[in-house]
C-alpha cells in the first residue's frame, strides 16, 4: 500500500481558517451547507488525489448541516478524521460521515448556545457595556479582544481534539461531560442574569408617597450654614465643612426639611430592584405566550412614554 | 461629512453586516460597531457610550436554530450613524444619544427582515455551489461562498451609505421637533428594553432547578461594592460547588444505605 495520506498542521490551520465562515452561505433550505463545504476542501484537495474522489467528497460535504457556529469545530474535526481513514482505503460509508454530522450537530447545539450565547456574551457584553455607558474605551477594547482570544482558542482546540479522537469522542459526548457543562453553564448564566436584571434594568416611580415635614436636627440648617458664610472667606470654609459633615451623618434626606418618600423609595426598602424583576417575569411570561419581543419592546416604549406623561414614571 | 469618513464608515457597516451572519469576531455587537463608527467619524466618546447603552439592551439577541432574533447590526450602524449626523448639526451628546437608542428598535426589525431577503437569496447560491461541487471547481465554490458573505456585508452597507447623505439640518429638524416629553419617555423606555433580552436568555435556560441561582444573583447584586467580575466569581464558584455535590450525591446514593463507609470504598475498588 502506498504511504498514508495524513492532515498536516497547516491543512487543519486552513480548514480552521475556512471555518470561521461557516455561517456566510447561511439559506433556508440546507442551512450551514455552503460554508461547510467550503471549510473542507483544503482537506478534500489534499486527500483526494482523484477528481472523481473529489468530485463525490464535495457533494456528501453539501449535504444540510446545521449547528452553533462554534461548536461546530469539534464535529469537523472528526469529520477530517473520517475523511482521512477514507482516503487511506478504511471502509467509511457517506451514511457514516454524514450520520456523525446530524448526530454530533444537535447535542452540541444544545451546548453552545447556552454556554456562548447566553452566558458568555451577556457576561463579557454586560462587562464591556458596563465601561463603555462611562465614555471608556476600555470596555469595547475588552469585550472584544476576550471574547476573540476564547473563541479562536476554542474553535482550534475543540477541532484538533475531534480529529485526535475521531469517532470515539462520541462516546464522552454522550457521556456525562457535556451535560455537566450545560448546566454549569445554565447556573452560572441565570446566576449573571440575575444580578444583571437588578443592576441594568431601570424603573424608576415618581409619584411621591408620604411628605414628612422633619424635627429640628435632622436636616441641614441652611440658614445657620449661611449665616457662617456671610463672615468672609475662611466662614465659607466652615459652612462648607460644616455642610458636608452634617449631610455625611444625615444622609440625603438631611438636605431639606421635608422628607419626600416615593413609591420608588418604599420598593427599594423592600428589596432594590423589585420592579426590575417584577418587569422581566413579565417579559419571561409574554415570551412563552408567543407574544413577539419586538411587540414587548414597543410596549415598553409606549409605556415609558405614557407613564411618563401621566408622571408614574 | 468628509468622503473618506463615509467611506470608513460603509466599511465598518460592511464589516457589521457580514458579521451579523457568521457570528465570530462580534463586529455586529453594538459596543463595537458603534465605537467603530464613533472612532471614524470623530466622536469616539459618543460612540463608546451609546454602543454600551445598546449593547445592554441586545444582550439576549442570539440567532439559535434557524430562528433569527432583531438584528444589532443593522441597528447599531444607521443608529450610531443618525447619532453621528445630530452631533455634527450641533445637538448636545446627551440628546444625540437618547434619540439614537429610540431609533434602534424600529432598525433592529427591519435589519431582520433584510437578513431574511439574503438568507433566501442564498438559496439559489448554493445551487450553483451544488453544480460547482458536481465539477470539482474550486474556484467557483470559493467564489460563490465569498459572494454570499458580500451580501450579507452589502446588506448594512447600503443602508448605511444611505444614511450618510441625510443632511445634518434634517436630522437637526426632526430633534427639534421632538417634544421632550416623548425623548424623556423614549429614555424611560428604553431603561426596561433590557429586561426583554434577559427574558429571553432566562427562557432559553430556566428550569426548576436553576431557578433559585437567578434568585442569589439578583440579591447579591444590590450589593454596589460586588463588580461584575465578583459576581461572575461567585457565580462560576456556585456553580462548580453544586455540580461537586450533585455528583457526590448521586454516587453515594446507592450505598448510602449501607452505613459502612470503609465497606463502601472497599466496594469502590472492585
């Protein structure tokens, strides 16, 4: 038999280069197919050195393939395996290598959305949108570079661990493992996601509760403060330190005599951010009605919009 | 606005546009894309806070399956652009902003509908890739591949360069005309848009199991002092510890009833 064919590092380098478009011919009929195909012929060149060989490795590659974009690195990575002990005359079916595709590709869905989307992006996003609502350029530079290095490290790890494996990743794939990080990953998001809804999600209530009109002592005697200032530059001095040590052990309820209580306020007291959270089970239940979110984010505006001119809001 | 600056700025959207469909490198994310545009165009600053702004707002906006969620890329550019246009005519950075956000929506829907139209476009392309497959003609496969990433950027790009040519004096009218009632509503809304991506990734995630996480995050994160580094710390931490516990449980569950412990590690070795 003549010397084995093998993937060197380059061609896997390539088909991982290529990869990163899986999604440009994304279409309604079969999906990922396009840019899975063009993933592979660096792979296809190289091992088939037969046009008719060619010609029937592009078309299995054109079949409907469909998966998170990321993920989807492991999956080619055995595929590159396959397609190697193909071409070195193993008796691989198309049915085997497409099977491990359709077979790969839902479980693995499954994994990358919760991990990558719903986890990693809203926790680097709400990191980087966090520095950026302060004017920083820190903020886009760092969700950026962060997100790039994890996602090229993982696309290229993930690949060369499918190929090092070939078929039998399968077997740590039905395993426990990706179950494991499903979860971990789901508890760390609605963990982020929680502490995200109080932090980010604004509401605020305007109509004022209570007036208390407040005893001698607990409020800042402006006219005592002015009367210091009126004795030249160094009573300014004072009425301002004065001021300021009067506000830090009162508080800012100490800044006038009345005490105004909002319904805002009183929430709070409650818990901060009750109505933030009250706001988004709100949405979590429209959703599962199959209410629209564009229509709920029109709403919302219409809401803010509304309250606003009632002045609730 | 200057011909080079229109042309870095079609560049960006291309770039958004193209991204909006692969996904990798996030040029569609608003905290990038609307930097970018403010970085070309001279008004980084504005550009950095009104991508946060918006980027806290899409942080849910995932394409999962074949499903397509409201479109950042499409929204991100012609909003930081219209942002741009006002800052240009005079309009103070806060205002410039706020309007900017209410326009987002509106663009995030009709970016989807536009990635839908190429999305079908791209039906056709892989036919012709399916004639060049029969061919083995790799230059046609890389091309017509290369071509439907170009709609994709050509999508954003078009309407961006569209954009460009409105005159400042139109923006400057529509925001005057603009009551402050409804610019202060609009912002008051936008404060709640937030909640509608969080609610989508809960609905993705939640079962009854993770639900009280969701619960220790919200609490712990009125606690100003944690950053969000912290409360991703403690969150990995949590995380970890219970998927420890759950396993120990669950291997121990078996032999819990036989009240040996050295019996069961005996056991264990067998």
């Amino acid at each position: 038999m003549a010397d084995k064919i093998t993937l060197s590092k380059s061609d896997r380098l390539a088909v991982w280069f290529r990869h990163q478009y899986l999604q440009g011919s994304w279409n309604y009929e079969r999906m990922q197919n396009g840019g899975w195909c063009f993933s592979m012929i660096p792979a296809i060149k190289k091992l088939y050195p037969n046009k008719e060989d060619q010609i029937a490795a592009l078309k299995r590659h054109m079949e409907f393939y469909n998966t998170h974009p990321y993920v989807s690195s492991p999956v080619i990575g055995v595929t590159l395996a396959l397609e190697e002990d193909r071409a070195n005359g193993a008796p691989v079916e198309d049915a085997a290598i497409q099977g491990v595709k359709v077979g790969m590709m839902g479980p693995l869905a499954g994994v990358g959305d919760p991990v990558f989307w719903f986890t990693l992006r809203p926790l680097l996003g709400a990191l980087g949108a966090s520095l950026a609502m302060g004017g920083s350029i820190m903020g886009p530079i760092l969700f950026f570079v962060l997100w790039n290095v994890i996602r090229l490290a993982f696309e290229w790890y993930t690949q060369e661990f499918g190929y090092q494996l070939g078929t039998s990743i399968t077997k740590d794939l039905s395993g426990g493992l990706m179950g494991k990080i499903t979860e971990g990953a789901s508890i760390l998001g609605m963990f982020v996601i929680g502490g995200l809804v109080e932090r980010w999600v604004s509401i605020k209530f305007t109509p004022i509760v209570s007036t208390v009109t407040q005893s001698e002592g607990a409020y800042i005697d402006w006219d005592a403060i002015a009367e210091t200032a009126g004795s030249g530059a160094q009573g300014v001095a004072d009425a301002i330190q004065s001021a300021l040590s009067q506000y830090s052990s009162l508080g800012a309820t100490g800044l006038s005599i009345d005490k105004v209580t909002t319904l805002q306020s009183n929430l709070d007291q409650l818990i901060p951010g009750l109505a933030a959270v009250a706001v988004t089970l709100l949405c979590c239940w429209l959703l599962k009605k199959k209410v629209s979110p564009i229509a709920i984010i029109i709403g919302m505006f219409a809401i803010g919009i509304l309250g606003h001119l009632a002045q609730i809001l | 606005m200057s011909v080079f600056t229109i042309i870095l700025i079609v560049f960006v959207a291309f770039l958004a546009g193209m991204e909006g469909v692969l996904d990798q490198w996030q040029f569609h994310q608003p905290l990038v894309a609307c930097t970018l545009i403010g970085l070309v165009s001279g008004y980084l600053e504005a550009g950095i806070i009104l991508g946060g702004t918006l980027q806290m707002m899409a942080l849910g906006w995932a394409n999962v399956g074949a499903a397509v969620a409201p479109d950042a890329a499409l929204a991100s550019v012609a909003s930081a652009i219209l942002m741009v246009i006002a800052l240009i005519g005079g309009s103070d950075q806060g205002t410039a902003i706020s309007t900017a956000i209410a326009v987002a929506v509106p663009l995030s829907v009709a970016g989807l509908f536009l990635t839908m139209i190429v999305r079908t476009i791209a039906i056709p392309i892989v036919h012709i890739m399916d004639g060049a497959a029969a061919r083995a003609d790799y230059t046609a496969l890389d091309v017509w591949s290369i071509i439907a990433i170009c709609l994709q950027g050509i999508r954003i790009a078009i309407p961006a360069a569209a954009l460009c040519f409105i005159p400042s004096g139109a923006v400057m009218g529509a925001l005057n005309m603009m009551p402050a009632w409804l610019n202060e509503g609009m912002t008051i809304g936008g404060g709640m848009v937030a909640a509608v991506g969080y609610a989508m990734v809960i609905n993705m995630m939640a079962t009854k199991e993770v639900w009280p996480f969701f619960a220790l995050g919200f609490c712990l994160a009125a606690i100003s002092q944690l950053t969000l580094i912290a409360l991703g710390v403690i969150g990995i931490s949590l995380a970890l510890i219970y998927l420890g516990l759950k396993e120990l449980a669950q291997s121990g569950a078996g032999a819990a009833g036989s009240g040996d412990p050295l019996g069961d590690i005996l056991d264990d070795y067998e």
